[in-house]
C-alpha cells in the first residue's frame, strides 16, 4: 500500500511538472509581445516629447513698411502671419500704406502670431482740392494719377457738361465741395462748360405705358418727368400714363415734362400698392445721376430705376407689394426712403 501511494503521488507531481512546462512554453510568445510593447510606446513618447520640444514653426517678419494694405496682408498670409491693425493719420497723403510694424522686419517669430500693423489714414482734415475755374484738360489728368489705386478712398465720376456762357471745358461746379474730408470713400463728381451750344433732346411718348414700362423709359430719356396721379374714372385704364405734356417734341435736354398717371383706389386684401413717390431733395445746378431701389419684405433689393435729375422735387411711379421699402440714392447717397402701405 505504501508503494502504491508513494507512486501516485509521483505520477502527480510529474503531471503538473508536465502542465506547468506547457504553460511556459506558451506564454513565451505573450511575454514578448508585451516586451514589445512597451518598447513601442516608450519610443513614441520619446518622439512626441521631442516634437513638443522644437515647438511651432518659426518663420521671418517680412518688411511691409511702405506697401499699401491690401499687399501688407497677402505678405502676412504667406509666411503664416495675421495682422493686428491700427489706424493714425500722418503728414502725407497716403491713406492705407503701412507706416511702422511690430515686430520688426527680419524678426524669428512663430507662426500664426499677430503682428501690428500701424496703418495711415492720410492727412488728418486734408480735402477735396478747388478745381472750380480750371480746366477739364488739366484736371482729369491729375486726378486720375492720384486717385487711380485700388486702395483709394476717392474715385472720380466721368464728367458732366453743360451749356454755359464760360469757355469749353471750364470746371463750373463740383461735388463733393472743395475741403471736403477723404476719410471715408468719396466720389468726385465735376460739371463742366461746353461752351454755347445748346443741347435738345426729344420728349418721349410715354402715354398709355404702365408703370414698368414708364421708368424703362425715363432712364433713357434726357428730359425730366414730374408724376402725378389722380384716381381712375371708368373710361380710364388704372395704372397706366393718361397724359403727358409735349410728347415727340424737340426741347432743351433737361427742361421738366409733366406726366399723370391713373390708379384705382386700394381695395381691401390687396397684396401691392401703387402710386407716386415724391421725394422733396436738396436742389442740383445740374442734373445728378439718381437711382430708386425697391426692398421687399424677405430683404430682396431690386433697383427700379436709373435717371438724371436736377433734385428739389423728384416723383417716381411705383406698383410694389405692400410693406416694400423705396430708396432713392443721389450721386450714390441715400438721400431718401419710404416703406408702402
């Protein structure tokens, strides 16, 4: 019996001698799969560090100083940079050029930082010259050499002539007035004489013409309509020109034509209203390029009309929906507005 349970007990132990040898020889390959591991996160923690170390990009301030805006920022861009702008006016004309930057030009800095722009504003209180009594000739040229940047704050509008007693080619008048301040954007506008001559134009026919039709024709037209309207009788088409005065006669360009127009009476539930607009304007000694502009409701601006006028009262026709706001610009200012009901 004791034989007997002494060799059992050694078949034991050699059985789990057996399994315990399987399991290291098995794990062996797990063992140095998480050796391996490990060795790759060390080496990548190591090289993020590093990376983290050497930090952003550094890159060179270019020298901008000088340049005009618009070429300062496209620099800036390139080597990765943005601009912080700051405004002053300077002794000079010369609106919209770089006058200092910080950091200074040839700095290493990183990339993305802001750097400081100081940008001029031109001469603080300069204006607009006189060019009243001078000549177109001389004029044009000048001002378009010095107002033909992109940067601009002044563009110059083609000139109007008119007859006069004064030579041809005199400045009689122009706007914005001498002195006027080029701080903000500024359009020259010039009259000038063409001597003696007188200009005509031919009334055009505009009787029977809805209201469409009507401002289609007064942007052409070298006459200026004065509208009126009264309420449609029976035998008279609602929303068209019932009369008109000289039409097809030859008459001198600009001289005020009347015209009036029918409209039945607004009913309710009606979705557009039409009529006059009269608009009571600062007065021109020439004729000013005018524009209307209609917005609706939902913010969708269409321009109705484009006219010369002579300001003080000015009459457009309209047929809008209820709710659409008229504005009415001179030399590309608002000069008034209105919301139909």
């Amino acid at each position: 019996m004791d034989e007997m349970n002494t060799m059992d007990e050694t078949n034991k132990s050699n059985v789990i001698k057996r399994q315990f040898d399987a399991i290291a020889r098995g794990g062996a390959p797990l063992f140095f799969t998480i050796i391996l591991t490990l060795c790759v996160t060390v080496v990548a923690c190591i090289a993020v560090f590093l990376v983290s170390l050497q930090g952003e990009e550094q890159v060179m301030v270019p020298d901008v100083v000088g340049k005009t805006l618009t070429t300062a920022l496209l620099e800036m861009q390139q080597k990765e940079l943005y601009a912080k702008i700051q405004l002053r006016y300077s002794d000079e004309d010369d609106a919209l050029t770089i006058l200092e930057q910080s950091p200074a030009p040839g700095s290493i800095v990183k990339a993305y930082r802001r750097v400081t722009l100081t940008v001029s504003r031109g001469v603080e209180g300069s204006g607009i010259d006189d060019f009243v009594g001078k000549n177109i000739d001389s004029v044009l040229p000048e001002l378009k050499k010095k107002y033909s940047g992109k940067d601009s704050l002044v563009t110059v509008a083609p000139p109007v002539y008119k007859k006069d007693p004064k030579a041809a080619g005199t400045i009689l008048a122009q706007t914005p007035r001498a002195g006027s301040k080029v701080s903000e954007p500024s359009r020259i506008q010039l009259i000038v004489s063409k001597g003696n001559e007188d200009e005509t134009a031919q009334v055009p026919d505009i009787s029977g013409m809805k209201v469409s039709e009507t401002l289609k024709a007064i942007s052409s037209a070298k006459v200026i309509f004065d509208f009126s309207s009264h309420e449609a009788v029976t035998s008279e088409k609602s929303g068209t020109v019932i009369s008109q005065d000289g039409a097809g006669q030859t008459v001198s360009a600009w001289t005020h034509v009347k015209a009036e127009f029918a409209f039945s009476p607004a009913k309710e539930g009606d979705q557009t209203a039409s009529g006059i607009m009269t608009a009571s304007v600062s007065e021109y000694p020439y004729p000013v390029p005018m524009i209307v502009k209609a917005s609706s409701q939902d913010g969708k601006t269409t321009t109705l009309a484009k006219f010369q006028h002579d300001g003080g009262r000015v009459s457009i026709p309209y047929s809008l929906a209820k709710g659409s706001t008229i504005t009415l610009y001179a030399l590309d200012r608002e000069v008034y507005s209105t919301i139909i009901n």
